[in-house]
C-alpha cells in the first residue's frame, strides 16, 4: 500500500527535523514525505536527506493558516491511497508505518489511530498522572489523535477534510478537529480503530505540565467543544458511543493519585465555563447582529 506521511510544522524546526529523521529511518518507508510549514517566524528548511525515490516537499504558506487548514492542504497535495498524519513534535517508532501499513492491508478500516508515548524533558511534578490528565497533553491516549492518525484518501473524498474553525491556531489552544472528522465519519458508519502497536513518542516540555497551561488547554477544550457540537448537541454524547466501538480501555484508567483526580475534576469545570461562556457569548452576537441588520 502506497501511503503518504504528512507533517505541518509551525516554530518547532529541531524537533520537525528529528521527526523527519526517524521517519526516514522506518523499516517501511512512505511513498511521499509532505512537509507544510505554516507561516514559521523562520522558513523551515532540512538537512534530511530520503532516497531519490521518495517524493519531499517542504510547502511554507503565505499566512498562518492554522492546523486544520494545513492538513486539509495536505490532503490536496497528495493523490496517495493512504495519507498518515504525525505531529512536527512525536517521534515513531522505527515500525510506526509499517503497523498502521500492515493493520489497513490486512483489515477493512479506514480510519486508524496509533498511541502516544509521553517524552519529557524533565522529571514531571508529583501531582502529574499520565493515565488521568494525559488527555490535556495528547499522551497515554487509548483513542484516536490527530498526532498519530492515518486515513484512507477515499474517507477525504466522500466527507471532506478538517473542520477550519477547530484546530491549533496561532496561541489559541483550539482542538477538536479530529473529534469532529471522526463523528462524520462514524456517521457514515466508517470503521474506524485504534492500534496500539503504532506507536510515537509525543514530546511534553516541563512548562506544558503546570497549572497555568492546564486551565487555558481546558478553557480552549470547552470552547472547542462548543464550536463542535453549536449546531448538533447529540454529538457530545455520540461521541462516547462512537469511541465505545474501538477503544480498547476507558479514556481514564484508575489510579491513586488524589491530587491528579482533584485537578482533573478542576479541568472538566474549567472546560465547561469555557463551553457556556462561548455559548453566552455567541448568542449575544447573534441577537446584536439581528439588531443591526
């Protein structure tokens, strides 16, 4: 199978470069490397060098696009049968594509999401607990990610790409792209699964794992999830149904860390101030626009 790995970068060269490294080191290689730099303060460019036969481009954008219109523009870029989407920050490991290769030959699903390993840079404070608050930091997953995901190009063609108004934009911690392609999908009754064998390390600086970049990534989580279901409630709950169908474990594994639990709960209330304030918010501006029209 012909698949195609597809990276967008944004002001994180060295750590694109060591993905792109470990990419060219896989016991199965892609048939084409897509490299979108979204507006970086400086262009990125390579000194990774694949073989001749494997097609490598590096596509810098005019203007920051935002994550979910770089990957909708790699999806155009490519005419590949698979495309395999990793993030310019998650190492694979050197049988990554060859899982997620060999799980779609031998198996009817088109949608399949791999597990993110953490990699810190430093030892995590005593309160962190991966299998409670991995969630926040894309680690530990036992779900699909847009970090580690690969698609069938025909899934593109008959529901499109990535939501643009969800996604990682600049400094706002926006998600839920990949919430929201799935629940198309699953729509659709497209199989989706999870493979735990196809595995990255997800790199976690220090400085994501405290208080204040926990409360903004559940503030962005809320917001994003409004975003996501303002026109279509039922999918907070269909999504619960559609991630029964292929996770292998529950999002939230038991542990005995109380002060993990407490600031779990604290995210979740966060979270959900950041879903009614969006939604209060957006109302107002509806009935101020119907004022004024």
């Amino acid at each position: 199978m012909r698949a195609s790995v597809a990276i967008v970068t944004y002001n994180r060269a060295s750590s694109c470069e060591l993905v792109l490294r470990k990419i060219g080191e896989q016991d199965t290689l892609p048939s084409e490397i897509i490299v979108v730099d979204d507006h970086s303060d400086q262009a990125f460019r390579t000194t990774t060098v694949f073989p001749r036969h494997i097609p490598f481009r590096v596509i810098r954008t005019n203007t920051e696009l935002g994550l979910s219109a770089c990957r909708n523009l790699c999806i155009r870029l490519t005419g590949e049968e698979l495309i395999v989407f990793i993030d310019d920050d998650a190492l694979p490991l050197d049988n990554w594509l060859s899982e997620i290769i060999g799980r779609f030959e031998h198996d009817d699903v088109e949608v399949l999401g791999g597990l993110c390993l953490p990699a810190y840079d430093r030892s995590p404070p005593s309160w962190w607990d991966p299998n409670i608050l991995g969630e926040y930091l894309t680690v530990d997953n036992r779900s699909i990610v847009g970090c580690n995901l690969a698609v069938r190009r025909a899934v593109f063609d008959r529901i499109g790409g990535f939501n643009e108004s969800l996604g990682r934009y600049g400094k706002k911690q926006l998600s839920n792209e990949e919430t929201d392609f799935l629940l198309r999908a699953h729509d659709l009754g497209i199989k989706l699964a999870f493979e735990p064998k196809a595995r990255v390390f997800h790199f976690v600086p220090g400085e994501r794992m405290n208080m204040n970049y926990l409360l903004r990534r559940a503030w962005y989580q809320g917001v994003s999830t409004y975003l996501m279901v303002r026109r279509r409630l039922g999918w907070i709950l269909e999504e619960r149904r559609m991630r029964a169908r292929f996770a292998k474990e529950p999002q939230v594994r038991w542990s005995l860390n109380p002060s993990a639990w407490l600031i779990y709960v604290l995210l979740h209330l966060v979270s959900l101030l950041g879903f009614l304030y969006t939604s209060v918010s957006a109302r107002a501006l509806l009935r101020e626009k119907r004022k004024n029209s």
